[in-house]
C-alpha cells in the first residue's frame, strides 16, 4: 500500500510541476496576433469613406497625409547602422534594443556588437533610457 501511495505523489509532483511549467510557457510566448511579436506591425488606420448621396459606392474622402519631416543625420540623435552593422563616424555609440544596452567605441564589446541604433555620445542614448555596457 505504501509503495503505491508513494507512486500517486509522485504522479501527482510531476502532474503539478507540468502544469507550472504549461501555464509558464503559454504566459511567456506570444501569439501570432499578439502586438509583442517583432515582425507583427500594426494595421494603417482606414481612411473615413464619403457618405453617397446617390445610392453609389462610398469613395475615399481626399485626407491629406500628415508630412514627413527629414532629419539630417548631425542633427539626429540616432540614426541607423549601415547594412555590415557599423556606425557613421558621426554616431559612434551603438545600442543593442533588445538588451537594453549601448556600447562606446572603447568598450570591451564594441567591435563584436551588431547595433540596432547609433547614437552621437553617451549621454543621448541614456537619455533614451538605455544604460552603459559593464565591459
């Protein structure tokens, strides 16, 4: 009778240890249509359609689109890296988005990261929230 007491338990210990680690994983993946996933931007809003007065299809209302504004990279405070992953000698800090981490050009870990944005000093990516590497 103890022996099959101490397999129940047993059975019970993994059934709950399974069910920790299910609801942990369901938790911490994100779903297709979770706005979290990298590659899942949001939907451009519509345009409002003009109400017909003559039964016709609705048309577009002509809205004009908010202009562009252009930053001129001296005067930006990060700009993108090139295509290999270097700086503009303009913008030597390079911040890694996902770690939360920039990386100045006498850094330990300088050459061997691949930034996702390049700041003019050190002081504009902390302004953005991001904080100095240790090494």
């Amino acid at each position: 009778m103890a022996v099959w007491l101490r397999r129940i338990l047993r059975l019970a210990v993994v059934g709950a240890l399974g069910a920790v680690v299910t609801t942990w994983f369901r938790n911490r993946v994100p779903t297709v249509d979770d706005q979290r996933t990298p590659g899942n931007a949001a939907w451009p809003p519509l345009r409002p359609l003009a109400e017909p007065t003559d039964g016709s299809p609705a048309e577009p209302l002509d809205t004009a689109a908010p202009a562009m504004t252009t930053v001129s990279a001296a005067t930006a405070t990060w700009v993108m890296p090139s295509e290999d992953g270097s700086c503009p000698l303009s913008h030597p800090v390079k911040v890694k988005e996902s770690s939360g981490i920039f990386h100045v050009p006498d850094g330990a870990a300088y050459p061997r990261t691949l930034p996702d944005r390049c700041y003019r000093n050190a002081d504009d990516a902390a302004a953005d929230g991001f904080r100095a590497s240790k090494i």
